[in-house]
C-alpha cells in the first residue's frame, strides 16, 4: 500500500519540541524550521520504501548538504513549483542538489536552487518522470554555477514536462546516454545549452521553449560514452534568440557552441527537425557538424565512434532573422566573406565533414543532409580549413523517411 509522508507536521513537531513559551518572531522560527526540516528530509529520504510518497510543503527550505535517494518507487511532491523551494545557497557538503539512483521515480511541483554542482540528477534508472520541477542558480549566468540543471543519464523511459531551467554551465534540461525520452511543454534560459540531448536513442523533444541560451537545442554525439545516439525527433519548439555568450568551462564540450546558435546537431545520425519556430539566433538558426568542429579531442579514445552527422531531415519550420553576427572570428571572416558585412548566413550552416567512403548500397550516398523550406544551406567547408566554402542548396534537396514518434505507454 502507497504510503503518503508529509512532512509539514514533521517540521511543525521540531518547533514545539523547543520549547518556546513566549511566541517567537517570525524570522527565528522559519530558520528553526528550515534546520529542523532539512535534517527530517534526509532522514525520509534514507528511510524510504517502494511506495512511498514523500510530501514537501510549502515555503524556502535550506540545505546545507546533498540530498539522496536509492529506493525504487518513490514520488517526491513539493507544494507547487513557486511555493516549495529547496535552497543549496549555503551547500557545505556534496556536488547536486538531489542525487536520485531508483527505479520507477516521480519527482514534481517544486524548485530546487543554487546546488553547488547539478540541481537534480538521476542516474542509472528506468521510469522516470520529472514533473513542474524548475531548477535554477539564482546570481545569473555564471561559469561557477553547476552544470546542469535537470540531468538523467543512463536511463530509459524519461518524461520531462512543464519544467524550468535557469542559469547551468552546462546544459538546463540535459538528457544523456539514455533510451525513450521526451521532454516536453518545458523552458530553458540563460543556459549555456538551454536543451541538451547527448548519445541518446529514440527521443521526443517538443513544446518546449529556448530562449537567451548560448546555443537553444542540442542533440550531440560525443566520442568515449556508453552509446551513441540516434532517432530523434525535435518538433513544434519555439528556438528564439540564444545569443548569450558562452560561459561554460574551458575544455567542455560545451564551451565550444558558438553563441548565436539555434538546433545544432552534432555527429548524429536519423535526426528530424520540424514545425519549430526558430528565429534571430545570430550565428545561425540550424547548425550541423561534426564533432571534429568542436575541438574536443578524445575521437581516439572510442574507435567505432562514427563522427559524421547522417540523414538529417529538417522541413516545415518558420524561419526568421539570425546569421547576422556569427560568434568567432572564423565564422566571422567566413560571414564577410561570403555575404559582405551586412549580409548574414542562410538558416543553415553546415560545417562540411562528411564520410566520403561511406557505401550504401554499392553507391555513395553523402551525409544525406535534405532540408525543405529553409533560405539557403552555407558549407563551411571546415575540412579544408574555411578555405572553399559553397552555397549550392541542390544536394541538400531531398526528403527522407519520417521517425516514428515516441511511446512511453503513460498514462
């Protein structure tokens, strides 16, 4: 039987164990419970079983250590997004905020602030919903703040929804090495990556909303992870004006995404990008590369990894502004170069990497790139150093097969 444990009469039993007989002023007794309920919280949390509901009420509480839990079966439920707020302000001890190792884990209505490292991460673990959670670092965009925001890795089986994410290094919503997500009716902002699919199969982000990110939605591959990623379906997202300049920490990934940027995908393959509103990121609205743009320089610790992005559909977006002030001087001279110092990229910017021994039926197919209803396509031609850039759009008039859409079997 499902146990339901609220914590508000926990919190309220630890004010009168005080033994206070004068009636105390406010602020003293909202820090005595705050001590009180932090201890209370951890113990719930060690002490918890398949089943169980773990009730947060409303109001700020403190932490001044990691929050943790390793049991299959809980739902952790805070009063709301904007009335329970659990603050890492003063974090003394550990890395996230709330460190989750449990099947079967519903976590909802309720905001966790200021961890030192990630805000809620969830490892290793299947079925898995994070609902009405925000997360955020509350002094703004800053190198110092964690790294990510919302983070299940290794999983299978991830529902996102109706979450916020504010201020990560790294990435606000990031999903990684994981199977059957979707993320979805979501925010992120003053992100680095504001969205952040990484090695990640069969995947559904839509609804969501990117704005004042470094780079708005990614979906990467990298090279020396468990798996590589594929299948994933970007669609009905509203991608608007990342152009925040990048403060992730030198050598990241991450640090490499140009501010400016719109979808970026990254050495991916079976990728389907449609019906987004993307518009006046000022690199350009949609980059494809590969991970030999980014810098990153562990390619030869995985030998299988295929490094080229392949069959990557975009069609049916609405496209606007952007490409008028690409971030670096490389893109920058390219920009000047090719469209003059008030022109600016066409919606997509392609780097030009692509196998070119790669047989498919005893033909050589390209990357299989088909973009439909975009301005224009610019090949960075970064294999030859910038030096031959191209804007021919004709192999890249194409149409691939749609993905199917992805089902967690929710309710």
């Amino acid at each position: 039987m499902q146990r339901s444990i609220t914590l508000a009469v926990a919190a309220a039993a630890s004010l009168l164990a005080a033994g206070c007989q004068k009636q105390a002023p406010q602020a003293p007794a909202v820090a005595a419970a705050d001590g009180a309920f932090a201890a209370t919280l951890q113990e719930r949390l060690l002490d918890a079983k398949p089943g169980d509901v773990i009730e947060i009420p409303a109001g700020r509480h403190q932490f001044e250590r990691s929050l943790s839990l390793r049991v299959d079966g809980v739902t952790i439920r805070g009063a709301g997004m904007d009335q329970t707020v659990l603050s890492f302000k003063g974090q003394k001890a550990g890395a996230e905020g709330l460190l989750v190792n449990g099947d079967d884990f519903t976590i909802e209505n309720l905001t966790i602030e200021d961890s030192k490292g990630d805000g809620l991460k969830i490892s290793e673990s299947e079925n898995i919903t994070i609902r009405g959670i925000k997360v955020q670092w509350t002094g703004g965009p800053s190198t110092s703040n964690g790294g990510y925001g919302i983070y299940p890795v290794l999983t299978k089986n991830v529902l996102i929804e109706n979450t916020v994410s504010i201020g990560a290094s790294d990435a606000g919503i990031y999903v990684g090495q994981s199977d059957g997500v979707i993320v979805r009716d979501s925010r992120a902002e003053q992100n680095v990556a504001g969205i952040e699919v990484e090695n990640t199969r069969n995947a559904d982000i839509y609804n969501n909303v990117a704005t004042g990110n470094t780079g708005g939605i990614l979906v990467f591959n990298m090279p020396g992870l468990s798996q590589q990623g594929a299948n994933i379906r970007v669609f009905k997202n509203k991608v608007l004006a990342n152009n925040h300049p990048n403060f992730g920490a030198k050598g990241t990934p991450v640090a490499s995404v140009p501010a400016g940027s719109g979808i970026v995908i990254n050495s991916n393959d079976d990728i389907e990008i449609f019906e987004n509103e993307i518009r006046d990121n000022a690199t350009a609205n949609i980059i494809v590369s590969s991970v030999y743009s980014t810098g990153y320089k562990d390619s030869s610790a995985s030998p299988n990894f295929d490094p080229y992005p392949e069959r990557i559909h975009v069609h049916s977006n609405t496209l606007s502004g952007g490409g008028d002030s690409p971030d670096g001087l490389d893109l920058k001279a390219l920009k000047v170069a090719m469209y003059g110092l008030t022109g600016h990229f066409p919606d997509v910017l392609w780097d030009g990497y692509y196998n070119k021994d790669r047989v498919v039926d005893g033909v050589k197919p390209g990357p299989q790139i088909c973009l439909q209803g975009v301005s224009g396509v610019i090949n960075a031609d970064g294999p030859g150093g910038y030096k031959k850039p191209g804007k021919d759009a004709k192999p890249f008039d194409c149409q691939l097969p749609r993905l199917p859409a992805i089902d967690l079997k929710r309710g």
